[in-house]
C-alpha cells in the first residue's frame, strides 16, 4: 500500500482540545465514510511534552492500495463530490497551512 501524509495546522482561534475533539469526533467519520479507494485512516495527535517543539498540530495518515488511487484521491479532491469533505476541513483546520507527502513505507523493526 501507499500511504498519503498530511501535516494539519489547526486553524487560529481553535483551542488544542477543540481540534483534536472535532478531528477525532466529527471529521474521521466523514473521511472514513466519503474518500474514494481509502484502506486505513490514521489520526496522529501531537503530545506536547516539556522541551519538545512541532511544527503543526497533528498528522493524518491515509492509506491507499497504490500510488494511482493517490492519484484519483487527489482528482476526486477536485470535484464537487468533495466538497462536504473540504467545508468540513475549513472548519477546523487552516488549510492554507496543510503538507502533503506521499510515501512509501518499509519496516525494518518489527
């Protein structure tokens, strides 16, 4: 599988437990339920610990069964079959902010 990367900036105003609550609550639902060709979806919340700095406030992490459905996950972001998704993103996120990355995982410890 390929997996899709996506570090989230919380949008201003927000306070961290309104993020991840809406992230968690609201926004995983509607991602698991309306992206095309998903396989798993992946939350990461930031810890924030003493001495430690993050550029964000979270990733995202999903999972598709190649790199052409990243591809069609990425086209299908541009049709109006997405927009429940991208208002709901506007909601919570400040998108102007987001980072994508597409990878491509190997484990090495098991």
């Amino acid at each position: 599988m390929i997996k899709m990367m996506a570090l989230l900036f919380k949008k201003p105003g927000l306070t961290d437990e309104e993020f991840k609550s809406y992230w968690k609550g609201k926004h995983g639902a509607l991602a698991g339920k309306i992206i095309p060709g998903l396989r798993k979806y992946t939350q990461n919340h930031f810890l924030k610990l003493p001495g430690l700095k993050y550029e964000g406030d979270g990733f995202v992490e999903l999972w598709f069964d190649d790199l052409e459905g990243v591809k069609k996950y990425l086209a299908w972001r541009q049709t109006a079959a997405a927009q429940p998704l991208l208002e709901d993103e506007n909601k919570f996120l400040d998108v102007s902010k987001i980072v994508r990355y597409v990878v491509e995982e190997y484990f090495i410890i098991k």
